[in-house]
C-alpha cells in the first residue's frame, strides 16, 4: 500500500508543475492544485510534516488530490498519528468529487474495518 502511495505521489507531482519554485509561487497564492503536488514533492522527499501542511490546506479548499493524500497520511501515520476514521473521512470527501483514488482507497478501508 505504501509503494503505492508513493507512486500515486509521484505521478501528480509530475502532472501538474515540474518546476519547484512555480509550484511553491502558485501555493502560497493559495492554488489548490499546486498545494497538492508541493505536499507530493515533500512526501517524495521525506519531509511529512511539510507534505502535511500543504495536502491539509489544499484538502481544506476541497482539492480531491490533497483530500485523497491527506487520508493517505492519516492512514499511514505519516507526521501524525495513525488515524483510521480522519483517514477515511478524507477519503470520502475525495470519493464524492468522483476522485477514483479516494473511491478506491475508500473501499479498501471498508473492507479492512469489517
């Protein structure tokens, strides 16, 4: 599942913006998009608690991206404590835009808690 995520980090940090100090530019702009992939580049990197900070905010502007990565990060414990249900609440926000990621990790999580 891990390997996984990581890929799933990879691909939409490569998807969006390939040049890091635009990406950061357009975050701190308050761009959803770009907070998502910021927060994919720091988990790339190792560095969960700033990935933490921008899938939050960007999760928060309703960016399925960043919901989807921020249930991620609570189901994993990455930074935070491991949170099951925070996860799946963020996956569910993700799954209601219609965001296959979050779909998919939302049944797995169904089918874990049964």
């Amino acid at each position: 599942m891990k390997q996984t995520i990581m890929i799933m980090w990879l691909i939409t940090s490569l998807a969006y913006a390939t040049d890091f100090d635009e990406t950061l530019r357009l975050a701190k702009e308050g761009d959803a998009r770009a907070q998502a992939n910021l927060g994919a580049h720091y988990s790339l990197s190792g560095e969960y608690e700033k990935a933490f900070k921008w899938y939050k905010k960007s999760a928060q502007q309703g960016n399925a991206l960043g919901q989807n990565n921020l249930g991620a990060m609570y189901q994993n414990g990455y930074f935070i404590t491991k949170n099951t249900k925070e996860a799946f609440k963020w996956y569910m926000k993700s799954a209601q835009q219609g965001d296959e990621r979050g779909r998919t990790a939302e049944e797995a999580e169904a089918q874990t808690s049964t």
